[in-house]
C-alpha cells in the first residue's frame, strides 16, 4: 500500500458519495463518528491501514482507490440538470459521482481506444428561430438530414463523440444531467419506464451540450431552450409538418403512429404541434387534459423500443479482443471492485 501521507480525502469522498451513504451512515458502518469522516474527507486525519480496508470494503472499492492523485469531480455547477430545482441535492450529489467514476472509465478507454471525435457544435442561442436553427445545424452537421426521424438517437449522439450512460436506483427524483469537457457525458435514468421520455431527456441534454456549454443553467430560460432544442431536434419542423395530420380534432390513433415514427411521446408531439401552430391553444388544451385523464401523463402505452448505450461495452469488447485485456482486468486498473465496475 501506498504511504499513508497518500490517502486521498477527496477519493474517499466520491467512493462515499457513489454508494448513497451519508457521513454519519459511513461511519456507523465502519465503527467511527461521523466527524472523523468528515476529518478524512478533508485531509485532516489518516486512517488506519484496517480501517482503510473497511471503508474500502463498505464503499465498493479496491483500499489502493484511496491513495493516488485527486480525481477531477464533476461539479454541480459544471453540469446541466434537467429539472434541477426538483432533484434534491443528495440524489445530485450521487449522480454527480456516478458521472466522475464514468469519466475515469471512458478517460482509460479513450487512451486505449481513441474514442469518435468530439462534433458537437457552439451554437449561442437568444430567440426560438435561433434554437430552431441549433437543431437542424446540429443535425446537419452530423448527417442526420433536416426532415426525417432519428431512428437511433442515442447511437447517433455517440458518434459525435457524447458518451451516454444510465444511472440506476434514482427512482423518478433525476431526468437526466450532462457534462461538456474533453470527453462530454449524458446520464440518463433508467428507471423511468417510458423510452419515448428518456429519447426525449437525451435530446435535451444534447441541446445543454450545444447552446450551453460554459454556462450555469438550471433557470426557466435555458431549460425552455433546452426542451424546444429537443423537441426540434427530434421532430424538426419541416418533415414534421407535412406529416402531422390537420383535423378540426386531434386524431389519437394517428398522433400513435407518429410517435413510432419520430421516436417521441404523444405528449411531445401534440406540444411541437402546438408550438409550430399546427392546432390552436383550445385544441391543445383539450388535448392536454384528455392525456391527463388517461393516464398518459404518467406513462404512455405503445412504447418504443428502449435504446442502450453502446460505445462503452462496444469499446470494452475491443480491448478484450485486440489487448487481451478483460472488464476485470479494467476494473483492477481503475482499482474498482468487480460489483461498482458492473
């Protein structure tokens, strides 16, 4: 083992934060207060190699993952959440290191492998045109065409160089947050049960990438932008348009057929329809409340087929198949146990 003069507080404080536990409950674990916790976290105490072995044991991680350089956090400020007002800080706080741990992940791949070129284009936004015109640059830039469905989104944001990840066990308290940097990163909930909605969560987050990187957002404009970013970069207005049925009533069994077309919700597509003025706020609003009493706010029927993230376990397998290299033998470089690697 490293010398104790190595531990890292910091580390000790994502691998406590990636596991959900509060100070107090780490320290309940591992028989010491949670001021001395707070202690180690800051640098201030040194921990016993035994009790180094059961924080290393409690959190999920190899004892040598505390001792080694400081790992670069994600920040809250640093990412964008999507609805951060109502995602309480201590779900933030461990999707944030969720996210940290990733990066170290897709870090290692990316100096094994060269992962796909970052294309994700600056795009500063002010008024709704220039939003509109976001997405259908963005589209274009990555060969999407202007007017057509995205059949794979998530394999389409992957080949611009955005790795996409799921986190588990947030229940619905976290949509979704990405995270501009050298190697940018989506996180998507996994437990929400609706593809059409996590579709949507990811094209959101792909107009934070694009309109917002650099800026703190979170307030009522930039997440106004980013939810047209993502309904216009999942519908875009033109091909939409022709397509969406012009009737004095909405035309449910149509407006279903839609949704496995373009990859959206019901939801969104009857909002893009009313945003381009295709029907009138009444009939918006008629319609809104009908999905209400069905139900299909909540949760629509007919859903689509659910997309996986692939350029992380495509990248794995390469490793394994080119350098010999197995998913354990990565989870022992990143000094990860096999159940936090998995």
């Amino acid at each position: 083992m490293a010398a104790r003069s190595e531990f890292s507080g910091s580390r000790l404080r994502l691998a406590r934060a990636f596991k959900g536990l509060t100070q107090a409950e780490l320290g309940e674990l591992v028989a010491v207060t949670h001021q001395y916790v707070g202690y180690l976290e800051a640098g201030h105490k040194v921990p016993t190699d035994v009790l180094v072995d059961a924080l290393a044991h409690v959190c999920g991680f190899e004892p040598s993952f505390f001792f080694g350089a400081p790992v670069e956090e994600f920040r809250d400020e640093d990412c964008h959440f999507r609805r951060r007002a109502a995602t309480p800080v201590s779900v933030r706080t461990r999707v944030l290191a969720h996210g940290t741990l990733f990066a170290m992940l897709v870090a290692y791949v990316d100096e094994a492998l060269s992962l796909p070129e970052d294309t994700v284009p600056s795009i500063r936004v002010e008024t709704r045109e220039d939003v509109e015109r976001a997405a259908e640059s963005c589209r274009d830039r990555w060969g999407l065409g202007k007017d057509v469905p995205i059949k794979n989104l998530t394999r389409a944001v992957e080949r611009a160089g955005v790795v996409v990840t799921r986190f588990e066990g947030s229940s619905t308290k976290i949509d979704a947050f990405s995270r501009s940097g050298k190697r940018s990163v989506i996180v998507l909930n996994t437990d929400k049960g609706s593809p059409s909605r996590t579709r949507f969560d990811l094209s959101h987050e792909t107009g934070h990438l694009v309109m917002h990187g650099g800026r703190i957002t979170g307030d009522a404009d930039s997440e106004a932008q980013a939810d047209q970013f993502g309904s216009a970069f999942l519908m875009p207005r033109a091909g939409f348009a022709r397509e969406f049925p012009r009737k004095a009533r909405l035309d449910w069994p149509v407006l279903f057929r839609l949704k496995k077309r373009w990859g959206a919700s019901v939801a969104a597509i009857v909002r893009r329809a009313y945003d381009l003025r295709l029907i009138d706020p009444a009939t918006y609003q008629r319609g809104y409340k009908y999905m209400a009493a069905q139900g299909w706010l909540r949760g629509e029927p007919d859903e689509l087929v659910e997309e996986h993230p692939e350029i992380i376990r495509l990248s794995l397998e390469q490793l394994e198949k080119h350098l010999g290299a197995t998913a354990l033998d990565v989870c022992k470089m990143l000094r990860w146990t096999a159940e936090t690697f998995l």
